[in-house]
C-alpha cells in the first residue's frame, strides 16, 4: 500500500500548520487542527479533499468559535480505514469515536460535499447532537441520470485495480489536468489552495482512500432518513456549482420544509475556498438564530 502524506515533508508549509496536532482513535492516527475559543464547531470536508479546504474560512471562525478541522479516513495526513470503513456509516462511527477521543461535542457542524452527508448520518445516528447543520454545497441526495450510472461502476471498477491510485497521481502532475479538474468544480481558487490540492492529488495513498470511499458511498438510505433529521439544516448553494446540481437543494426542501436555503450566485462547489468572509458570515448567522451566539454577534 502507497504510504501517506509524509507531515514532515509535505506538512512543512500547510496551511495552519501551527493548529495542528495528532490523534489516535478508531484505530486511526488522525490530522487535526483546532484554534480559537467559545462554542465547538466542527468542521469536515468532502471526498478528495483535506483540512486545508478550510485555510481562510478556520481562522474566520476561531474569532468566536472553537474551531476543529480533520483529515478524513486516508485524507490528507490522516491514515487510511479498511475500505469497509469508508463507507457513510463508518466514516460516521469513526469521526465519532474520535470526537469522543478529543472530549469534542460540537454545537455547531458544517460539512462541505459529502462532509455534509457524514455530518447528517451522525445526527440521525445520535453520533452527535449539534444545535444546527450547515451543508456547504452537500452530497445529501444520490446522483441521478445518466451520472448515477457511470461514476459509481467507475468508482467500484478504480478500487478494484492496485495499481489505478498510482496512474491517476501520475497524471495529476500534469498542472494542465489539475486546474481542469478545478474548473469542473465551477470555482476558482488561489495558488495556495491549488498547490494543496496537487499535493494531495499527487499522493496515491490520498487517491486510493478517494475512490474507495466513492466506491462504498450510497446515499439512497440517507435521503430516505433526512425528513427526520433531528437538528435544524441549512444548505448553502453555489450556484455554479459542477458536482452537486444545485437543484438538489428543491428536493431536500420538499421532504424537509424546515430546512432554509441560502444561494451564492457568482459562486461554485467550493464556495468556501473562493469567498471565505461570506460564508463565514452565513455561519455565524445560523449561529445566532439558534442560539450559539448571541443576537447581533454575527
């Protein structure tokens, strides 16, 4: 098996680097950074990404939140679970078993992508019990069409094949490819955020945990669950998102009244990396409404 990102090498210069610490839960040794003060907010990004989708918007938050950021199962820094354990329940009972580790319980979670989705399974599961839910762009729905029937098969085909995880880092050292693969995402990100991500997509061990997570990803329970999702939800849409259709955003509405929706029209899947001060304010507005912060902090 490919090894890790190594910390001393590749860790040299990540972003927030000083927040960062190492722990050991669910059989894992686990990348986590934490700053700032006042209620826990728990932070979790999507598949193929790491804690550096956070760089500007953690630092926002730490003004008033206790802030916690992971690498996921094999993202990253963090080491990688059995292939079982990548699926949406197990990367919720592992993400909790640490939580319990770090003496964690979150008042206020957001998830980018499938982040969003862990995020709901714990609070359906009773992993966590947060006063709201801020899905960032989220992978809450299964996909439909003609998608639904190509990248699942694809993904379960990549995860069969050793050697897949080494060709797609091989040609992820094309700086063409990746910034290909950004403007799928319908965002335009800094240098910064770019020379993370092609770390990270360099990396056959981060790629392997990518595609096997795809692989044992299925949504259809999790969609069948939202309408009793415990906590209040709030979707925020980039509107030119490229991986999560932005009209995933009607249905969840449809079958979970309660939820609100906010729109970022000039902005893609990663609203976050793009536009940080904006949805770092919409945060600590949801914050405010349900009571983490005090009216008028936001």
């Amino acid at each position: 098996m490919a090894a890790a990102l190594d910390w001393e090498d590749a860790g040299r210069d990540w972003p927030n680097r000083s927040a960062s610490r190492f722990v050991s839960a669910a059989g894992l040794r686990w990348h986590v950074q934490q700053m700032g003060s006042g209620p826990a907010l728990l932070l979790v990004h999507g598949t193929g990404a790491a804690t550096h989708s956070w760089r500007a918007l953690a630092p926002l938050l730490a003004r008033r939140f206790t802030v916690v950021a992971v690498d996921l199962p094999g993202h990253g820094f963090t080491s990688r679970a059995p292939a079982a354990r990548l699926s949406l329940p197990g990367m919720a009972q592992s993400l909790r078993e640490l939580l319990q580790v770090l003496g964690v319980r979150p008042q206020l979670v957001v998830g980018h992508s499938a982040g969003a989705a862990i995020l709901a399974r714990m609070c359906l599961d009773g992993g966590i019990d947060p006063c709201a839910l801020v899905s960032l762009n989220g992978a809450l729905l299964p996909l439909t069409g003609l998608p639904s029937y190509v990248y699942l098969p694809m993904a379960k085909l990549f995860a069969a094949l050793p050697l897949m995880p080494r060709l797609v880092a091989w040609r992820a050292g094309d700086p063409a490819l990746l910034r290909q693969l950004l403007a799928g995402t319908g965002s335009s990100i800094d240098a910064e955020g770019e020379r993370c991500y092609r770390q990270l997509v360099c990396n056959p061990a981060h790629v392997a945990a990518a595609i096997a997570m795809m692989a044992n990803w299925e949504l259809h329970e999790l969609e069948r669950e939202l309408p009793r999702l415990p906590v209040p939800l709030t979707l925020v849409v980039g509107a030119r998102d490229g991986m999560v259709p932005p009209e995933h955003a009607e249905r969840i509405i449809r079958c979970l009244p309660q939820a609100s929706v906010y729109r970022l029209p000039e902005l893609g899947h990663l609203a976050h990396e793009e536009d940080p001060a904006a949805v770092a304010a919409l945060i600590e507005q949801v914050a405010c409404a349900v009571g983490v912060l005090p009216a008028g902090a936001g």
